[in-house]
C-alpha cells in the first residue's frame, strides 16, 4: 500500500506505465492524517486521467495497519516485554496475572523505545464486532488517561479482562477515516486492498468487503447497497478486463452474494496456529453471508465452506 504521493515523479511514472502499455494502470493509495487529504487525492486521481488515460486507484476502505494483542504482537519489546513475546498465549495470561510481573512490565514499557505511539493504537473494542471506526478517545492513550492509568496497565487489565482477546490497530493507514470515506466514494478510487494476505501474522483486512456494507452502506449512508456492490464487483472487473463477470444478468458468470445487509459484519480476528510446523496467522470470520455462489455451485452457507471448489484463475 502507498502513502499519498509527495513527489511528482510517482505521478509521472503512472502516466508514462499508461502511456506505455496504452492499457488500464490501476494503483493502490491511502488518505493522509488530515480530514481533508481524501479530497485533494481524490482531485490528483482525477489530473492522472488527463488526456484519456485509463488509470484508477483503490484503497482499504478503513484505517489499517499492525493487529496489536496478548495474541500474538505486543506493543512492546523491551525488557520483561521481551521474555513475554517467547511465550504462547496461555503462559503470557498465567504472567500477567502476578502483580509483579505486571509491575515490571509497565515500569519497562515507560519511556520504551522501539514500541507503538499509544496515541496510535486504536482499541477494537468488546462488542460481539470489532469496532473500526473509534476517534481519538478510543485510543490506548486516551484509554489509559480516562482510567489514570499508564498505557501499559491499560492493555494488561483488557487482555485479562477479556481472557487475552482484547486486539487493537495500529493505524498506519487512512488514519482518518472521514477522508477515507472521500476517497473511495470519488469517481476514480475503489474500496479495496485487503492486505491479510501478504502479512498473515501482521495485518487483517480480509474483511473490508463487509466494512464497506456494515459501515458505508447500513452505518453512515455514504453509498447506497447497489453502489457498494457496483464498486466492489463490476466496476474493477472492468478495470482489469473481466467483462463476464461483475454484474446480475444473463451470459454472465455465476458467482453471487445472498447477504442479510441488517446484520453483515466482521467477526474479531483470531491468531490460529494452522500453517505447517505449527505457524500462526490471523484469521478473520463474517456474519451475514447466506450463501456464496461461484460459477453457480454453492460454496459457503451460512458462514461454512461446502468442500466444493469450482473457481479458477483469472486473467484478463
């Protein structure tokens, strides 16, 4: 994922890639700090185009960034912090449980170099969905202030108080999400780009398809259902040449969503120790989906895969 552009140099190289190809150059981005970047990037996407050029941008349509918990990453890694981090996840809740271990570890967390900004780290909350969207008051600072606490004690007693499920985000991307709300909603930037993929123990955006229709659609009204589902189907299988797929009507490809829009979310991430040798990852679950359809044949019912696999490989 890239940061808004600061030099035009970026610019000028998506101009010459269109230019050179003569085909669709699509690019990830994300908004700045401020409420206004969504804008101004939006206006830039738009110069790109200049002289017909076919070039797009998508962007995670929430802010992103490290998944920070007793699960796996800890905010900190000095001193008891460190000892704590060679533990599995049982062992490091019987620690934190001892007054002194507890103790030490906030004693080393102050003043620590090589952690997280706790103004940074936003607090997914404890509700039966992680919560996305908290402002500055639902950062681990302003958490540990409202409390009169350290940082620290902070995260320790919501990791025991929520049996070590408590999970924060540390926002590296589209930090605001107002300006994030402009961008994907401008003509030429797409909700998109999940990266759980590239960074299974790291980051988990596998979901920004339901956060686009919990929160965008149902939450605040940005786009309506039709709209979402165009910007995440038709529109970037246009994008990249997949004309027969994308949209509800006859010759095309069967791959459908039968979705319960009252009550589609994402579940909280979970770190499972499911890859050879016993390595972990995040995974992430959802709610509201019925069914999913690929070239026709159900494969997932109620949140379950059926065992069958009919998909393939696209190329444009």
């Amino acid at each position: 994922m890239t940061s808004p552009p600061r030099k035009n140099s970026e610019f000028q190289l998506l101009r010459e890639q269109a230019r050179t190809t003569g085909g669709p150059v699509l690019f990830s981005i994300g908004s700045g700090p401020d409420a206004a970047s969504g804008r101004r990037i939006a206006t830039a996407i738009t110069q790109l185009r200049r002289g017909g050029l076919e070039i797009s941008a998508m962007a995670i349509p929430r802010s992103s960034g490290f998944v920070v918990g007793l699960q796996h990453i800890l905010p900190w890694r000095t001193g008891e912090w460190s000892r704590l981090a060679g533990l599995d996840l049982r062992q490091r809740l019987s620690e934190i449980a001892l007054s002194e271990v507890r103790e030490r570890l906030v004693s080393d967390a102050i003043g620590a170099e090589g952690g997280v900004d706790p103004k940074q780290l936003f607090w997914l909350g404890d509700g039966e969905v992680p919560d996305y969207t908290k402002g500055a008051e639902g950062s681990l600072q302003a958490l540990a202030d409202a409390a009169m606490e350290q940082p620290a004690e902070t995260f320790l007693r919501l990791a025991l108080e929520s049996d070590g499920k408590a999970l924060f985000t540390l926002r590296m991307f589209n930090r605001s999400l107002e300006a994030c709300g402009d961008l994907i909603s401008s003509e030429h930037c797409l909700p998109g780009l999940g990266d759980a993929g590239a960074h299974v123990g790291q980051v988990v955006d596998g979901g920004w398809c339901s956060f686009v229709l919990s929160h965008w659609v149902r939450g605040v009204g940005r786009f309506t259902v039709q709209e979402a589902v165009r910007r995440m189907s038709a529109a970037p299988a246009a994008i990249i040449g997949l004309a027969d797929r994308g949209r509800l009507e006859p010759g095309m490809r069967a791959d459908v969503n039968v979705i319960d829009l009252e009550h589609v979310s994402e579940e909280f991430p979970e770190y499972v120790h499911d890859f050879p040798g016993g390595a972990g990852r995040y995974i992430q679950r959802s709610r509201g989906y019925k069914a999913t359809l690929c070239n026709g044949e159900l494969i997932v019912e109620d949140g379950e895969h059926t065992g069958v696999r009919p998909g393939a490989v696209l190329r444009g």
